[in-house]
C-alpha cells in the first residue's frame, strides 16, 4: 500500500492508493502514517477515495494515526467510498473525524 | 509479518450447488484471498454489491478474530474451514476452527462507546464483532470435539441496507 503525500497552503494531502485498509497491513498503514503527518500543517486530509475495503483493524489504525498526530494537528477524511462510509458510520465514527465528500470539498473548507 | 503459512492446511474450494467449502489457514493474505472466493460465490448467487459489501466485512471480522485471538498461540497460524450456503433469504456461514475457545459472551459484549465524543481516550479496536453483531443474524456458536464453530448468516435484502444499518 502506498500514500502520496502532497503539501497544498496550509493542508496536507494524503493519498491511499491501494484498495483495502484491512489486519494485513494496518500495522504498516499506522507507522507510515506517523512519518507522513510529522511536522504535518495544521490540517492533514487522508484521501479515502482508492479504498474499497475498511476492517476494524484499518479503522483502528486511523483511530491511532488521528491520536499520535496529538492536539495541535486535525486528520480529516474525505472521499469514503460506500462499505469504508458504511463501517465509519455503524461504529460511530463518522461522529469523530470530520468527514468530506471529496477532496476538494475538504480543500476548500480548510482554505483561507 | 506472519510466519509462513503451513501448506498442509490450505485446500482448493470445493463447490456442489449452493455450497463453497474452504479450507484455509489463518493468516492475512490466506484470508484475503478466502474472502475473493466468498464473493465469487455470492456473485454467482445474483448478490449485489452491498450484499457483497456486508459479506466480506462480517466474514473479514470473523476470520480476523480467529487468526488473532484463536490462534494467538500459534506463530504458523492454524486451519480454518468455511461453508457459505446461499439460500433465497440469506447466505448462511458456518466457520470452524482449532484454537482457543472463544471466551464467554463475546457474542453479547458491546464495546462501541454509547455516546460521542466518548468519555474517556478513544478506542483503536474491539470493533470487529459489534460490526458481526450489527450486520448478520442468526450468530451462535458451539464449542464441540475441540473446534469452535461459529455460525451466522447475512441476509438477502432486495433494495434495501442491512436491517440495523440506520440508514
């Protein structure tokens, strides 16, 4: 699974190419998370949209990647694809992490 | 990484109508490729893509719980054997393993927290059998000749999400 990393004003753009996000490689997803949001802009947006597949092991490793990014950094998620907003959604976590349709929709928000 | 699986416990899938019978050992890649199997069956029982959807997560679930907590013990992982029947109401699941039997009321347990934000740190895991619980019906499970055997189904819904999916 690969993450392409892109700076845009004061946002980070973090992009999962790769399909599923499942007990296979959570482990490597939250370590690679931890190098790609340190020294991070205020906003990182993990781009979803690749992702077909989510398991509770993915999800709690972007639960992780969220809390090792601490206070000072946000992680939204933007471009969940329909079984990725279906198990954010039946374990509440979509209450959690700001979500947004597309990237670009994320961008705006955090623009300006 | 997993230590490498062991051959011995990987079968090809056998099918006879509406059975698909796996043998596969319990490790992540062994499991992923399981879970394209189960999908190629539905599909060929006219599942739609949020049948297909529902399957892979509760049986990704599943497989995940018995590779980590069942087999926590043993570093080549252990065997794992499926049938999916597919019926006109529903695809019923039987999954048998070897290892450790399951702990008391983890059927019943709830470990989402009931309010958001919750009280205290957020949880990183203990998602996997609320998402089973949410999605399939029928869960039970029996300890017998030394296996577990859990069973379930996930059931067939024309236009429609799952039954508890709030949606």
């Amino acid at each position: 699974m690969e993450i392409h990393s892109h700076d845009t004003g004061n946002v980070r753009l973090l992009s999962v190419k790769g399909g599923r996000i499942d007990a296979a490689v959570a482990i490597a997803f939250k370590d690679r998370m931890r190098a790609l949001t340190e020294g991070a802009p205020a906003t990182v947006i993990l781009d979803l949209s690749d992702v077909s597949f989510i398991d509770s092991s993915g999800l709690g490793s972007i639960v992780a990647a969220m809390k090792q990014m601490g206070t000072q950094r946000k992680l939204h998620l933007a471009g969940l694809t329909p079984n990725v907003d279906r198990v954010f959604r039946l374990t509440r976590m979509d209450k959690v992490f700001t979500i947004h349709e597309t990237t670009d929709e994320g961008l705006q928000y955090n623009a300006g | 990484m997993p230590a490498k699986a062991d051959p011995r416990h990987t079968r090809p899938p056998m099918q006879s109508g509406n059975n698909l019978r796996l043998r596969l050992n319990s490790d992540e890649y062994e499991i992923r490729r399981s879970l394209e199997q189960i999908k190629a069956h539905a599909t060929r029982h006219n599942a739609d893509h949020v049948m297909l959807g529902t399957i892979e997560i509760v049986l990704a679930e599943v497989l995940n719980n018995i590779a980590e907590h069942a087999y926590a013990s043993q570093p080549r992982g252990g065997p794992i054997d499926i049938t999916c029947t597919a019926t006109p109401v529903a695809f019923r699941f039987a999954v048998l393993d070897e290892g450790t039997p399951l702990p008391r009321g983890v059927l019943q347990a709830r470990s989402m927290p009931r309010q958001y934000p919750p009280e205290g740190p957020l949880p990183e895991g203990g998602f996997g059998w609320d998402l089973i619980r949410m999605l399939s019906v029928r869960l039970s499970f029996t300890r017998k000749h030394g296996r577990n055997c859990l069973s379930f189904a996930v059931p067939i819904l024309k236009g429609a999400m799952c039954p508890k999916d709030g949606r």
